[in-house]
C-alpha cells in the first residue's frame, strides 16, 4: 500500500518531530544563505542536495551516523 504525503508527514512527525530536526550551523552564515539553503535543500535517496548561489553541494548521509 503506498502512503500519502499526509500520511508520510504525520509519520516522520511522529518519529522526529520537527523541532529536532533542524541541524545547528556553527559558522558566522548570513541569514540570507540560510534562507537560500532552506529553500533549495532536497532529500535524494542517502544524500541531501542543496544549491547557495550557484555552487550545488551533495552531503551524504552516512557521514552523520556516527
């Protein structure tokens, strides 16, 4: 049985609430790149994809499960 985007929300919500997903950002960023970083951050298979400006950044996933 394939979920709904409904459903598939109200699940990770109920495992990771979103007020604990948000990762700190230990640098000195400018709002601004946040704003852009959130905006064009994508889940793909193990990986975020994410675009600042022009540059596209890949960070895989496995690197944060240790």
């Amino acid at each position: 049985m394939a979920t709904t985007i409904e459903q598939q929300t109200a699940l990770d919500e109920s495992l990771v609430p979103s007020t604990q997903r948000a990762f700190q950002v230990t640098a000195d960023v400018p709002e601004i790149y946040m704003q852009e970083f959130w905006g064009t951050a994508k889940l793909y298979h193990n990986s975020i994809r994410f675009k600042i400006d022009t540059k596209k950044s890949v960070l895989d996933l496995e690197a944060f499960r240790e």
